[in-house]
C-alpha cells in the first residue's frame, strides 16, 4: 500500500496531533517519508504509533527537518499512525504565532511497496521478478489473513446459533411446563369449588 498526502499544519504553542493512519498487517514493514516545508520558529516533531489494544508508540523524533525517512515493522494486526506537531518556539508575539505554519508532503510505503529495489545490484527483469515475487507474497498472506477471520467468524457463527438453538428448546420445554401446570392447578382449583367432576 502506498499513501501520499500534502498538507499544511499550523503551529501552536500546545499543538493537537494530526495523524494519517494506514491499516496493515503483523509484522508489515512501513516506510514513511516527511519532507517539512522551511519555517522559522517552529519545531515539527513525528510519531509513529499503532491502534492495537497494547498502543504500540513505534518511533518518535523532535525536531525533524527538510527531508526524514523513517522505518518500522508492525507489531500487531490494525492500523498505524503517522502523528505530527507542529510547536512554536521561541519569543514570539501571538499575531506571528497564529500566521505560522509549515508544508509537510507524507509518503507512507506499506509491505512490497516498502521495499526498496534501486539499492539492489541486480538489474532488469530480475528486479522487476523481484518486485512481483513481494506483490504476490503480499496478496498470499492477504488471503491466509482473510482464511482465518472467515475459519474465526464460522465458529463465532455456529457458537451463536447453537446457543440460541439451545435457548429456543428450554423455552418451549419452559412454557410447554408452565401450560401443563396451569391446566392442572385450574383443574384443581375448579373441583374444589364443585364446577366440574
């Protein structure tokens, strides 16, 4: 998978984060790219986190500048964040404060798009089989993800409809009982008040 976004983020001296996130799988290698924009009095500082139940905080950097390449690999099944802020330092009045801003260009590279081929010595159609052979490893573990949700989903299914299964039999054996019960209690109570024999 491959993202790219520009945008530009004002600076703030308590500055929220904006994140883009990207889903990915376990054990994924991301690769993110910031090119930040020239801005005086300004720090940009990233974050890379993830959304799984642990909130993995995979690499964080103050200060970036200009062009920064940053990579990390998954942890866990979910999406993971690239989180930037933009600080104002320095003494500087609040009308400056509020013109300040920078231009940042993001570029997250997610598994076989992650991998980078110009560094390797071979060429040609080599490098392209090469390129291929990570597509394809990627749509192969896609699929096995997908197997095992569609095996974990069927036996959450079949738990569920033997559950109620269960439920709807005790409630007709419980009302089946009650109906039974009541036709012998008014039957009683009927002889007892000599309305039949």
């Amino acid at each position: 998978t491959n993202t790219a976004i520009k945008f530009q983020l004002p600076a703030h001296r308590y500055p929220t984060a904006k994140c883009i996130w990207n889903t990915v799988h376990e054990n994924q290698l991301v690769i993110v790219t910031a090119n930040v924009g020239t801005g005086e009095h300004q720090r940009m500082d990233i974050e890379i986190v993830d959304s799984s139940p642990k909130k993995n905080v995979y690499l964080s950097k103050k200060g970036i500048k200009s062009e920064t390449r940053l990579a990390v690999t998954s942890h866990a099944e979910g999406e993971v964040g690239v989180c930037l802020k933009n600080y104002v330092e320095g003494d500087v009045t609040i009308d400056v404060a509020n013109k300040l801003s920078r231009i940042i260009d993001l570029d997250v590279d997610i598994g076989a798009d992650a991998v980078d081929y110009k560094y390797n010595p071979s060429q040609g159609l080599e490098t392209e089989m090469r390129k291929i052979e990570g597509i394809i490893k990627e749509v192969i573990d896609e699929m096995n993800y997908l197997k095992s949700r569609e095996e974990r989903f069927t036996q959450t299914n079949i738990s569920t409809n033997q559950r109620v299964q269960s439920f709807a039999w005790f409630t007709i054996v419980a009302l089946t009982g009650l109906g039974v019960w009541q036709i012998l209690h008014l039957r009683a109570y009927f002889k007892r008040k000599y309305l039949i024999d």
